[in-house]
C-alpha cells in the first residue's frame, strides 16, 4: 500500500525532506555552511513541480470524487462497514 500511484507525491516529499536533513547533519557534524553552488534554476523547477504537483493532486484526477476514508454525506466512517 506505500508503493501506491496515489502516494507519490508524499513519497517524493519524504526523499526530499531526507535529503535535506542529511545536509543539514552533514553541516552540523563538521562545523561547515552548506552552500549551494549548482544552477539557479533548480529552485525555481522544484517550487514549480511543487505547485504544478499539487495542483494535479487535489484538481485534476479524474474519477476520484472522494479519497478520505469516509464518505461525504455520512457520518460513518468506512472501519464501521467492513
């Protein structure tokens, strides 16, 4: 169930976050300043992929009319049904 299409974007997100918090334990463990050298563009692509990831997420899917575990119109949750 991790490996869902559905779960994706959280899945990039996450690798993202680790990323970022190996740098930063890398810079905390040898007393250095991370300092970004490569090109300028990447964080203009990852804010854009970012945006452009959540706009498809929450608008764009089609035949997804609901994804919570409950349904809209009741206050019953899907664990009670089964």
């Amino acid at each position: 169930m991790v490996f869902n299409r559905e779960n994706a974007i959280g899945l990039v997100l996450l690798l993202l976050c680790g990323v970022v918090a190996l740098v930063l334990l890398y810079s905390i463990a040898t007393g250095t300043r991370f300092r970004f050298d490569g090109p300028s563009w990447v964080g203009s692509a990852l804010v854009i992929l970012f945006i452009g990831g959540t706009i498809y997420g929450f608008l764009i899917r089609p035949g997804r009319s609901w994804s919570w575990p409950w349904r809209k119109g009741t206050d019953q949750d899907q664990q009670d049904r089964l």
